[in-house]
C-alpha cells in the first residue's frame, strides 16, 4: 500500500526525486520552479507525496489562499470552500505519475485520498485541480466523481524538427510576414544577447512593469523586484533573459525565459516603449530568438501560455484546452465526468474565433472527452 505523506516545503523532498516525475510539459511543478512560488505571506503551501519501497511515485503541491488572496473561482466551483491543488501559476497543471501505468492509478487514488484528509483538516468541501490537461482530467474522471469546466486554451510551439529552419515550414503562408520581422528587427540597430536572470534583475523590473502598465495590469514596482530576484536565487541555472539593447548596449526591453527538458517557457517580458523602434521588438525577443537558442540547446517546445491566443496561433502555436476539476468531498470512487456541455463549447467556439486556427478537430472535439 502506498505512503501518503505531507511536507510544508519542498525543501524537505529530495530535488532530483521530485524532478525525474517531472516531464518536459510541467516546468511549473519542477523541484526550483516550486520553491520560488513559496510565499507564506501570500497563501500557506503544502506537498503530497506517495511513496512505495521508499521510490517516489507521485507529487503535487496546493494552496491554502487567505480569502484576501485568493484567485477567482471557476463557475464550476462556486459554492465551495476548495483546496487548490496543482502549480499556483494557473498555466499548466497535470498529475506527475509513474511511467509504469500498472502503478498510476493505486498512486493517483492515494495522492486524491491524501489530499482530501488535507482538505477535511482545513475544513474544505471539495478539491480544485484548476487548469488541468484534458489526459490529466480524464484519469481522474476515470477514478473519481469529477464536476469539469473548460477553463482557457494554453499555446505551444511544437517545432519538431528543432530547427529554425523547421520553424519556418510551421508557419505556412505567413512565413513571409514573420520573416519580415526579423528583417526589420535586424535593419534596426538593435540586438539580442543572453544573460542569467541574477545579472538582470535591476534593470529588467522596471521594464516589466511598464509592459504590465501598458496592458491594465499594473503590480507594485518593488513586487515586481522581489519576484524577479527570488525567481533568480532558485532559478537561475534554469534562466535565460532574452536583452534586446541597442548599439551602445542598453536594454531597450526583454523576454525572462526557462529551459525545462525539451521545452523552452516564455515567462515574462517588459519593454521601454519610449525607445524601441517599431522594429518588432518583442515578437523577435519572445519568438524568433528563442527558437534559435532552442536549436543550439536541442529543445522542440515554445511554451507561451494562455493570452494573446491570435498573435501566438500565427507565429506557429498550437492550442490546448485545460479545465477546471472539481472533486467533491467525500470523494466517491468509482468514475464519472460532469460537464455543461453547451457553456464549454461555447468557450471553445470564442477561442477558435479570437485564434482563427491552431485547434486539431481530434483534440478540440468535446465529445471525446470522456473518462480514461
């Protein structure tokens, strides 16, 4: 049977035990990743571990939000006191489990009951995986009682072939408008060079936060500081900062990304807008530079989160759906998924309007989303 057990830092868990359950597809829920997100002044963090002959088999961490803090509920949760489990960034959340399938579901099914103790100590009704992969929220549908709601669709580059080159047969007939930024970047006098995240911090922050002002989502300069330098002391080695400067060097804008696996994660960028030059500066710094460092570094993922679906679909991104799942407490075994059909159509319908394409009809069919 396995062992349930329940750790308040993820310092207390062994990294490289935790990282080898982590795929290329869930940078936030690595070992570093995690460590970065704990922020008990902003909500109580917490990790289930389930064990067997002292192996790791299965982790996930949640979060317990003061009500001051805490994020909207999906519709399909309203109602409920929830225990959020899964990456607090709201990007990406899948259940790490073990490769070996005749020991998922034992481990998944003991991973649910350890966090419904957890919830019932914390005097919670119902558990919340919000912005779970459709594979993901089909093993638990398979295992449990699971209420579901289409929550938002996530872009990906997937250039397989791990070339620019490659890159470019992605993007069809817009390839000649996509070479037109990089010509217009590269006729600019502007550059890109790299850098860690720990020789950026002082001159990055402000930046990032006249892009967040600029989009109506203005965060306190000095948050944005101390965010960017825990990201550096646990993230550093996993860093890249993408510096767009100009001939004497200064930073005109930049793009924080991580490397994980195989997969390279557009994280957070921020541009002086009175000095950049209608050069394409950020689709070059978030896109095209990435892509060719993913080249010397042997990746085949551009992760670029789940905004601005329109613009990512035609630089060669492919969209995902992720849900929220709720799993009622008790939870009752057995399987079975709830949905409102015709409101997760509806979303799906206003993504493929605002994205124009990038949805596979096998992978956008609702109707084949069913218990595994």
């Amino acid at each position: 049977m396995p062992d349930v057990k329940h750790f308040e830092s993820i310092d207390a868990i062994d990294r490289e035990a935790w990282d080898a359950l982590v795929p290329g597809s869930c940078f936030y829920q690595s070992h570093a990743w995690l460590r970065g997100q704990e922020r008990p002044d902003f909500a109580a963090p917490g990790y289930l571990t389930v064990e067997a002959d002292g192996e790791l088999l299965s982790g996930m961490p949640y979060y317990d939000f003061p009500a001051e803090n805490a994020p909207p509920l999906p519709d399909v949760a309203e109602g409920r006191t929830v225990l959020r489990l899964g990456t607090r960034t709201g990007y990406h959340n899948e259940f790490l489990l073990p490769k070996d399938p005749g020991t998922a579901p034992e481990a998944l099914d003991a991973l649910v009951a350890g966090a419904a103790e957890r919830a019932a100590a914390l005097n919670c009704d119902a558990l919340l995986f919000d912005f779970l992969t459709t594979r993901s929220l089909r093993l638990l549908a398979g295992r449990f009682e699971v209420r579901a709601q289409l929550r938002a669709a996530e872009a990906v580059v997937h250039n397989h072939g791990g070339t620019f080159e490659s890159y470019r047969h992605l993007l069809g007939r817009n390839v000649r408008k996509r070479e037109y930024e990089i010509r217009r970047f590269a006729g600019s006098g502007l550059r890109v060079e790299t850098a860690p995240l720990s020789a950026c911090v002082d001159e990055f922050a402000p930046l990032v936060g006249q892009t967040m002002d600029r989009y109506g989502a203005s965060l306190d300069p000095a948050e944005i500081h101390t965010f960017l330098t825990v990201q550096a002391r646990c993230l550093d080695d996993l860093s890249t900062v993408f510096r767009c400067v100009d001939e004497e060097g200064r930073l005109v804008g930049a793009n924080l990304a991580f490397d994980w696996r195989d997969t390279c994660y557009a994280r957070v960028a921020g541009f002086d807008y009175t000095r950049t030059r209608n050069a394409y500066e950020y689709f070059n710094a978030v896109y095209y530079e990435p892509l060719h460092h993913m080249e010397r570094h042997g990746m085949t993922a551009l992760h670029l989160g789940p905004s601005a679906l329109k613009a990512k679909v035609h630089r060669g991104a492919s969209l995902h759906p992720l849900w929220a799942a709720v799993v009622p407490l008790p939870a009752t075994a057995g399987g079975g998924l709830r949905r409102d059909a015709v409101a997760d159509q509806a979303l799906a319908d206003a993504v493929r309007e605002e994205a124009g394409s990038g949805m596979t009809d096998e992978e956008w069919d609702l109707s084949r989303v069913t218990p595994l």
